[in-house]
C-alpha cells in the first residue's frame, strides 16, 4: 500500500516531468497536494547534548563501547524512507532504540547515526523529526 506522503512526491514528479516533456513554463505554479506534504531536510533541527533525556546519553554511551544493546533491531542501517535526513548512500545511517519508560514496546525515541564523527540524530517522534546532537553545549 502506498502512504499519502509517497503518493504526493510521486504525483508531483509525475506533474513536473509532464510540464516538462511538453516544454511547460509553469512548472513551478505546481503545488503539493495539500494532506501530504513533502518532508525535507528542513526538517532537521539541532539539540543540546545536555537536553537529551537521561536515555538518549545512555544509548549513545552504548554506540560508543559498541554495546551490548537491548534490542536485535539495534545496529541496524536505518534507510531514511522518509526522506528526513540528509540523502546519502545505503549503509550511511544506523539506528538506535532510545528507551522509553514505561512503555512496553521499544518506544519511539531512537539514536539514528551518520558515518561521520558526532553525526548522531536524535528523534522523540519515530522519524517525523530528527535533531542533530550538538555536543558543545
């Protein structure tokens, strides 16, 4: 089944290569369907290290000495399907469950990394939103 999110993009590159095959000049007057618009890297803010709740430090204390983690799924290439995060190669990013109390499934918290030093992604929303741990502050 394809999600609202998926099926705008489509539609609106489906519109804007028609536009284009036939030497259209509007193209940019096409607009996203209203119930889904599309995520981009905007998306992305930042947070302080300090902000983070208790859990998030001890996941990233975790990814630091390379576990042991609580979760199979945990190490795991996160594939950025909703296009929040930067584009980069498969394999770039991988995920970490960032406990959440009281619940009894793994939550929706995660620690999701990047190949580079100190790129760690931090989300409270189960992907809809990502912020970069800044670790300076």
């Amino acid at each position: 089944m394809i999600s609202l999110r998926r099926f705008a993009r489509v539609s609106a590159l489906i519109t804007v290569g028609s536009a284009l095959l036939l030497g259209s000049t509007t193209v940019a007057a096409a607009a996203p369907a209203p119930l889904a618009p599309a995520v981009s890297v905007a998306s992305v803010g930042s947070i302080c290290t300090s902000d983070l709740p208790d859990e998030a430090h001890e996941t990233l204390d975790l990814i630091a000495s390379d576990g042991p983690f609580p979760y199979p799924q945990d190490g795991t290439v996160f594939s950025n399907r909703e296009g929040v995060l930067p584009s980069r190669p498969s394999g770039y990013y991988h995920e970490y469950t960032v406990e959440t109390p009281g619940s009894d499934t793994r939550g929706a918290r995660r620690i999701v990394t990047g190949e580079r030093a100190q790129e760690d992604y931090y989300t409270a929303d189960h992907y809809e939103s990502f912020d970069l741990v800044d670790f300076t502050c």
